[in-house]
C-alpha cells in the first residue's frame, strides 16, 4: 500500500478479534492517521513462534533456555528488595 500505514494486531485467543478491533480501536486510528490509507493485518502466530523468527533472537533465548536448564549465569535477585 503505498503511503499507507499498516497496523499489524497479533491475536492469539478465540474471539479475541471482536475484543480487540472495535469502534474505539478504528476511531482511534483514524483520528492518528487522518486520510491515510489503512490496512489492518490479523496473524494468529503464538509468542514462541514470533520471538523464534529472527535467527540472533532464536540463538539468544535458546542460550538463555539452556543456561537455566544447566543452572548458569541466573541472576538471584534480593527477596528484601521487593518488600
């Protein structure tokens, strides 16, 4: 679309679509956006699948995973810091 903006929702709960994009949501936009064009985009993708798209994003949170898996590098915050 050229010109356009391009408005991606990420959805991943059953009738989530009617909650998310209501009347509200588009006035919104519109008032944002004034005469612009404007597509709305619908990926039911889950989180996992999202964050492992990206090969360095994948390679990162797979190290992380393996590093909690082996108890390495964690980080033990101070339980009195949060009282």
């Amino acid at each position: 679309m050229a010109n356009g903006i391009v408005v991606i929702v990420m959805l991943n709960l059953e009738n989530s679509l009617r909650k998310a994009i209501d009347d509200r949501f588009l006035k919104s936009i519109e008032i944002l956006y004034g005469d612009k064009g404007i597509e709305i985009s619908v990926d039911e993708m889950d989180e996992t699948e999202y964050l492992l798209r990206s090969p360095e994003n994948k390679r990162r949170l797979l190290a992380a995973l393996d590093n909690v898996e082996h108890n390495r590098k964690l980080v033990i915050p101070d339980r009195n810091l949060f009282r």
